[in-house]
C-alpha cells in the first residue's frame, strides 16, 4: 500500500524543504539559494535580499526548473538569481503590479 502512496503522492505533504545553503553576495544584494525536493527531483527557487534604507527587502522566485540533482539545483538557483538581479535590479522590490479589469466584450 506504501508504495502506491508513494506512486500516486496519496497522502504526502507537498514539497520537501532543502537543507540551507551559503549565501552568495552579488552586487550589493545576497542570494539564498533554496531548492526543494518535488517528486525526486529539485526545483529552482531561492530568496534576493538587500538592506535599503535600514530595511531589509527579500524577494523569494520559484521557477519551473528542475534538476537531478540538489547540487545542479544550487548552482542553478544561484545564476537565475543573478539573471533576475541584472535584469530587473531593485524593481524586484515594487509592488506587484495592480490586475487590470477584464475588457469589454460587447465591443
């Protein structure tokens, strides 16, 4: 019975948390790479911190990576945090942005 648990994830508690690994400065903010264990493979993920004006500002990404391995995962999660940082830089930080309404179909 265990193993058609196991199988159909019948009765498990979603992903496994990663064990914590170092931190990695970059440009001025710090990357915690943090990839979890989904279905015996690791997924993407990690938080972006940076102190701005006495605050500490975290930005936390999951992508839809995954690798064979916890130490691929890592080293992955680390250059997709740089890739965000270079990319978009502190507007990591804004605010989401607001939903727009649904457009009006009668037209």
């Amino acid at each position: 019975m265990s193993f058609l648990k196991k199988l159909f994830g019948i009765g498990t508690s979603g992903p496994k948390p990663g064990p914590v690994h170092e931190a990695v400065e970059y440009k001025g903010y710090v990357i915690r790479p943090e990839p979890f264990e989904q279905q015996s493979q690791f997924q993407t993920a990690g938080r972006i911190t940076k102190d701005m004006d006495g605050t500490e500002r975290v930005h936390t990404f999951v992508r839809a990576d995954k690798h064979g391995s916890l130490e691929d995962a890592v080293a992955f999660s680390i250059t997709k945090a740089k890739l965000i940082i270079d990319q978009q830089g502190d507007r990591i930080f804004d605010d989401p942005p607001k939903s727009v309404p649904p457009a009006d179909k009668s037209l």
